[in-house]
C-alpha cells in the first residue's frame, strides 16, 4: 500500500508534461483517489475564494480518499497563497494536495517549505536534445513495420531512469506531433512498461 499525503509542487512549463506526471502519480497510488478535483484560474488567477471552496471539499465525505490539484499556482496573489497554508499543514491520509507552477520564485517561502518541490523543467528540456533522435528513429520503423529500434543500445541495456523519463518524452512528442498513430504507440509503450516492470522489481 503506497498512501503520500506531502503535498507536492510541480514546476512545469509543459501541461502535456504535468498531465502525464499526473496520470502516472494517480496509478501509483493506492488505495486509488475516489474523487480528483482540479482547480484552475479565474480571470487568470486563482483566487482565495477558490481556496475556501477547498475547505467544503475536504468536510465532504472526509473519510473518503481525494486528490486536489491546483492548476497555475504561481497565479495566486500572496493573501490567496497564504490561506492555504492551512490546508497545507493539516495533512491527512485522505486528501493528497498537488499544486502546479511555472515560477517557483512566485511562491512564498512558507508554501515551499511545506510541500516537496518537483522540477519537471531539466527534464522537459531533455526532450530536444537526449530523446528526439531516438524517437524520430522509432516513427521512421514504426512506419515500415519494424521494430529494429528495439535493438539500439538503449533499449537493449534499459535503465530504469531511462525507461521512465524516455515515456514522459514519447508521450509529450506525441501529444504535440500526433506523428505515430494508436497502435504504434501502445507496442511501444508496452514494450518500455515491460522493460520498466522488470528493471523495478
């Protein structure tokens, strides 16, 4: 049983990058979320009236397991970054906080403190350099029908460090190029699920 109640800080550039990072927190988790709320900006901004609605959130049903994500933070003034501080430090093992932001420099000091800083930035700038060669070479097969990529050296030596930050990649170079279709994607994420399985046992 994995249960994480720290409220977490992605810092992101890329919301294909944070929804990926999401859908994987989510399925690493167990018991699973019962209830996922995702608050975004209002007029661009998230306001403090949006962080009082989180208070009725969390008195509803308390006992059941909820993930509350807060999209572009780093929107929120001080006043409004401040009232959550609470919510923050009333951790439960029932209510995961997962908040998300571009400028970490924008969040107070007592919001870092209490919650685990994820940088997801240095990894989403691999994608150009490290991983669109790889990838490029995986369409260029994967359009005549071969599977030869699976021999390359990073493949047939897999990390799991690599095999974890290669699926993140495939999928935000899909998202933005839609350049494999559906079957030519799930062979090869299938294939890096089973590498990743095996190199984490």
């Amino acid at each position: 049983m994995n249960i994480s109640t720290i409220p977490l800080l992605i810092i992101t550039n890329s919301n294909e990058g944070f929804e990926g990072y999401i859908k994987k927190f989510i399925a690493e988790n167990t018991p699973e979320f019962k209830e996922i709320n995702t608050i975004e900006p209002e007029k661009n901004e998230i306001t403090i009236d949006q962080i009082r609605s989180i208070y009725g959130m969390i008195k509803h049903i308390p006992q059941q397991r909820r993930l509350i994500i807060i999209k572009s933070f780093d929107s929120a003034k001080t006043l409004t970054q401040n009232a959550i501080l609470k919510l923050l430090e009333e951790k439960t093992v029932n209510t995961q906080f997962v908040l998300q932001a571009k400028n970490l420099n924008k969040i107070i000091d007592t919001i870092q403190s209490r919650v685990k800083v994820i940088n997801l930035v240095q990894s989403e700038k691999v994608l150009d350099e490290t991983y669109k060669k790889l990838i490029e070479l995986i369409i260029t097969q994967s359009k005549a029908k071969s599977l030869a990529f699976l021999n390359e050296k990073e493949f047939t030596n897999p990390n799991l460090e690599f095999i974890n930050k290669f699926l993140i990649n495939l999928q935000l170079y899909f998202l933005s190029t839609k350049e494999l279709n559906q079957n030519q994607i799930i062979i090869i994420i299938n294939k890096s699920f089973e590498y990743q399985k095996q190199l984490g046992s």
